[in-house]
C-alpha cells in the first residue's frame, strides 16, 4: 500500500479569514454567507456586505490553486537558485542547542515521565513550554539566507492571509535534510512524552515557515488556532519592541479572558497545543521574524479534522505532505 498525503475538503469552504474585519467566516455560497454574516459584518463597520463574497471567491480560487502554485515555484526554486548559506539546509550538529540534546536523551528513556522532562524545561500555564532548540549562529545564518533569497527574483509563496510577509520553507528544499530529520529525531521523542494524546508519538508531516513582523507591514497577528496537533513558534533574532505572544483558551474549551504572554528569546520555542488559541501583540519598532512548525499526526487527524471537527473528507495532493491527512492506496506497481 502507498501512503498519500491529502487535505480536508473543507479548506474551501471553512476558516476563511477577513482581515479587515478580523473575523474567520465559513463560505458554502452567497446565499448562506449573507444570511449568516451580514448582521455580524455591519456591527463590524462594513457598509455592504454583499460585495465581500466576491472577495471570498477570489479566496477560495487562491486556496483551489495553491499545490499546483507551490509545486511550480518549487521546482523553479531547486533549479535556479543559488543559496547564500548552503549549510542550513541540512541539519548539523551547530545548528541545536546542547540542552536539546540532552532533552532527547532523557525523553527516550523508557521510564521517563512528563513530569520529569517538563521539569527541565521552562513551564508556562496550560501546558506551554520553552523549548530551547536552535543556536544563535544557526538562527543567524538562516535569518542571512531568508533575506538573500527574500531579494532575490525567485517566485516566493507566502504563508497563509494572515501572514503576507513570510516565506514558506519547503518550497526552498529545507525539508528532506533538515526539518524532517527535526521533527523525527529530536522534538518527538520529547513531544511524545509530553503530549501523547495530542498524537506526540505519531507526528508524521508538518508545516514549516516565517513570518516576519514590521510597521508598515504585518504588525501583529489576531488570536486564531493552528491546523495542527502541536506548533512551535521559534524566534529568530532579537533587536524589537513588541511583538509577544499570547495564549489564551483551547478553541473548544471554556472561554476566558485570562492570557498567557510567551516573551521570545533567540534560538527558543514556544511549544503548544496546535488548538491553544493565540496571536501577536502590535509591534512597535524593529523587524521581527519567527519561524513556525506545524507539526500533524494523520493517525489523529483522520479520525477528526481540527478545523472543521468532522471526520475529513479527505482530497489527495501531488506536491508536499497537503494538511497532514493520510489514505492509503494500492501500489499498482508492486500489485503487477
């Protein structure tokens, strides 16, 4: 059997997020849209909400087109591109930090116990951790490449509608050597032990890209959950006013008004439940840029989509990992 990669059908339709108004919609056509948001819209401050489906269309024709478009600058980028920084895109040993490998060694202890690995590490409520991970010179040396390749003529994708600055690291090849290899040999055997029912054991795909905050451009983030099982949230540099993460409640747990603020230290991650609600403050002046991972289990998705919490309907992709879903089909080769 062939394992193939796919997304939930409800990319098209749900999780549609408007900026100016700061708000996720569902869109199944016009007719249901206005009849569901429109009183919501004008206490929003918009004046005609019969013109933002066709905005919304547009959207949905992006999200429709988005693997062919990624595959193509992808195989442009592999071809053409010469990279400033060669090393950062395989993992090596300057590229972690010590107390990460530690971390790993203690994690894949077969008596090792939740409480005993959290203990090493920064605990912030709600079971968020610092994470230390990267080193400063690698973070250095990827920030050099991301901004030689950002003045480059090479097509860039971006990450998603709320993050237009960013870039997406698998288009540029960093997967098969590098983020692969992180996620397989040194954050699961931690997040295995620190949230098994979140799929900590099983996390087969990911996500992986930048984003990047400025004035003028992306200055803050609204509160929202990831498509993911776990995310980490990795600064890059420092240098910046504003700009901390917060966490507030699990999307489908009890509301609050309670926030968490995660403060960012170079080369650390703020590792958390995929479905922890949280966002970035304004900032205030400099450039920040942190890289996020997405990290997916399809042995827990496939029984329940996070975005639409339904068991997904599940469209397979020709280019990358899609959201992380998973079917199996027979191998016509190996069948003759």
């Amino acid at each position: 059997m062939r394992k193939v990669f796919g997304i939930c059908k409800c990319f098209y339709t749900e999780n549609i997020f408007l900026k100016e108004f700061n708000i996720h919609v569902t869109y199944i056509n016009k007719t249901q849209f206005l009849k569901d948001y429109s009183p919501i819209l004008k206490e929003l401050g918009c004046k005609c909400p019969k013109h933002i489906p066709e905005q919304i269309e547009e959207e949905v024709t992006r999200r429709k087109q988005l693997q062919g478009d990624s595959a193509s600058r992808h195989k442009h980028i592999i071809q053409r591109y010469v990279p400033k920084n060669p090393s950062v895109y395989k993992l090596q040993p300057y590229c972690l930090q010590p107390a990460l490998l530690e971390l790993v060694t203690l994690a894949q202890r077969r008596d090792v116990t939740a409480a005993q690995l959290s203990a090493r590490l920064r605990c912030l409520p709600q079971r968020v951790f610092a994470l230390p991970l990267f080193t400063r010179e690698f973070c250095r040396h990827l920030l050099e490449e991301l901004r030689h390749f950002e003045a480059s003529d090479m097509p860039k994708g971006r990450p998603n509608t709320m993050n237009n600055h960013g870039l997406l690291l698998d288009e540029l090849g960093m997967n098969p050597e590098f983020f692969d290899v992180l996620r397989d040999e040194y954050i699961r055997p931690i997040t295995a032990v620190l949230y098994p029912e979140y799929g900590g054991a099983s996390l087969d795909s990911h996500r992986v890209f930048v984003v990047k905050y400025k004035l003028g451009e992306d200055e803050d983030l609204a509160c929202h959950f990831d498509n993911a099982e776990l995310s980490l949230n990795v600064a890059l540099n420092e240098g910046y006013e504003g700009g901390e993460l917060y966490l507030s409640h699990m999307a489908e747990g009890p509301a609050t008004d309670d926030r968490v603020v995660y403060r960012h230290q170079v080369g650390v991650a703020a590792l958390h439940r995929g479905q922890h609600l949280h966002g970035a403050m304004p900032i205030e002046d400099g450039e920040r840029y942190n890289l996020i991972m997405w990290l997916r289990s399809s042995e827990v998705r496939n029984q329940r989509c996070p975005m639409c919490r339904r068991r997904p309907n599940i469209l397979p992709v020709t280019f990358g990992t899609g959201d992380g879903f998973v079917q199996f089909t027979e191998d016509v080769c190996a069948a003759t």
